[in-house]
C-alpha cells in the first residue's frame, strides 16, 4: 500500500518498486496549511476523504467524495519552495490557485500541496532505528511499515472479548502500513530483526507506536477509543503502544503481492 500524499487515503496496488527511503510514490506529497504546518488526521480528519492517483507523468489527480477530480502538476525546478514543520524541510510548492481552492473546500481551511523532490535529502532519526546514510521519504519516522493480519485479528480479539454487541473488525487502513503479512503467529514480526520479501532485503528498525490517528475510523471519520485503548492493556511497552514494525530497505527491487516472506 502506499500513501502519495501524507494523510491522504492510500491504495493497494499488485507491485511496488522499493526506493532507500520507502516504496515508490509513497508519501513524497502533503498538504501544509497557512503556517507551513503540515495538515494531519488528528487536527483534520476530513484528509482521509481525499484520494491520491499518481499519474503517469509524476503529477496528481486528487479525488473526493461530491467534488470533481482536481489535477495537480509535478512542480518544475523554477517552482518555490518553504520549509515545512520542525524539521525545516524544503519542498517544493505544488498546485495552483484552483488546486488550492479546491483543498480549502474539502478540508474547510486554506491550504496548498507540497512535495520532497530529494528524498535522500531527509535523514531518518538514530530513536527510531535509523543509521547512518539512512533517509526517509515524508513518512513520520522510517521508510516502510510493516503490520500483521494475524496481529490484527489478536487485536481484534481482545477488544470485542466480553463485549456485547461486538464491534466490527478493525481496517487495517487505520494502521496506514505498507506491507501486510500473514501466515505468522500473533506478534511473531515483534522479534524480526531483518526479513526478505521476495527477493528484496530488509532491515528491522524499531517498533511503531501508535498515536491518535488509529482512533479515527478512515471511512466514516468518527472518533473512538480503539485500539489504543486495548493497546495500552496488552501492547505498552514504556510510555509507547506498539503494533507493527518499521523496516529499512537492504536494497532495491520490486514486491508483488503473494511474495514470500521469509524473516530472521
């Protein structure tokens, strides 16, 4: 799976190409508000109501429900470029006026698209795991997520255990990963330390912890408790809710979906 533009809704595609820092097209675009702050699930939901589709020539076409397609050409050498939240990124400013205007209607604030055109610019943190020459596309600490389905359905478990009626099953698009795996037992990718996924290698990094971004349903954009709730009885580890793990690319190559995945 992959998130073109940060916060937005992502999509599953049969193959991925993997770069140093993340799959392909994933999270090399945001959304900044009047501040250069960028905008978020947890301060507008209302992003995960915007799809992103790449096209063929970099660009994008960003899709909403109730509105018409808006195209979004890939911003050119000459383009101007601010730095963006703490870490003083400098990305290139994207869109035009109607793009901009278009974001505002959906989001309900002004609002104007950003890219990382040298993701090798961006070095990943040593307190998530990253080393030296390490780099990260736009993502909030490593190039690639991994989750379990095996993992997910644990989770799902102890959330509806005892409860009546039972709540429907967790997506696990509110976990936003990039790789999902199945066919290992709950929590098993905790212990990874590398793992190969068809024939490209990588690196366990660190654990994700989890945030208020997995309260919010991606489809009906509703606020609750879970998971973080029933992560904090089962999944804390110090101060942190751990589900899933961050990977670091060994190399290049190519996944496709049914890849073998072979840990160690």
């Amino acid at each position: 799976m992959t998130y073109p533009v940060k916060a937005a809704r992502g999509t599953a595609s049969a193959t991925a190409k993997v770069e140093p820092w993340g799959l392909a097209d994933d999270r090399r675009w945001a959304i900044v508000d009047d501040r250069h702050r960028t905008v978020d699930v947890v301060n507008c939901p209302a992003i995960m109501t915007i799809t992103p589709h790449v096209q063929a020539d970099g660009g994008l076409m960003l899709t909403a429900p109730g509105r018409r397609p808006a195209l979004v050409a890939l911003p050119g050498p000459q383009a101007p470029r601010i730095a963006v939240g703490s870490a003083d990124l400098d990305l290139s400013v994207a869109g035009a006026p109607d793009v901009d205007a278009w974001l505002a209607a959906v989001l309900g604030r002004p609002a104007r698209l950003v890219r990382q055109d040298e993701p090798h610019r961006k070095p990943m943190s040593a307190d998530d795991g990253g080393r030296d020459g390490d780099v990260v596309s736009l993502a909030h600490a490593a190039p690639v997520l991994l989750t379990s389905i095996v993992s997910l359905h644990q989770l799902d478990r102890w959330i509806t255990a005892g409860t009546e009626p039972a709540p429907p099953p967790l997506d696990v698009m509110r976990f936003r990963p990039n790789i999902v795996v199945d066919g290992f037992p709950a929590f098993a990718e905790d212990s990874w330390r590398r793992v190969t996924v068809g024939d490209v290698g990588f690196r366990a990094s660190a654990p994700c912890y989890r945030c208020a971004v997995t309260l919010i349903d991606p489809d009906t954009l509703a606020r609750g408790k879970e998971p973080l709730r029933t992560l904090a009885r089962h999944r804390k580890h110090g101060n942190r809710l751990h589900f899933g793990i961050w990977l670091v690319p060994a190399g290049d190559g190519d996944l496709h979906v049914g890849d073998a995945v072979t840990p160690s």
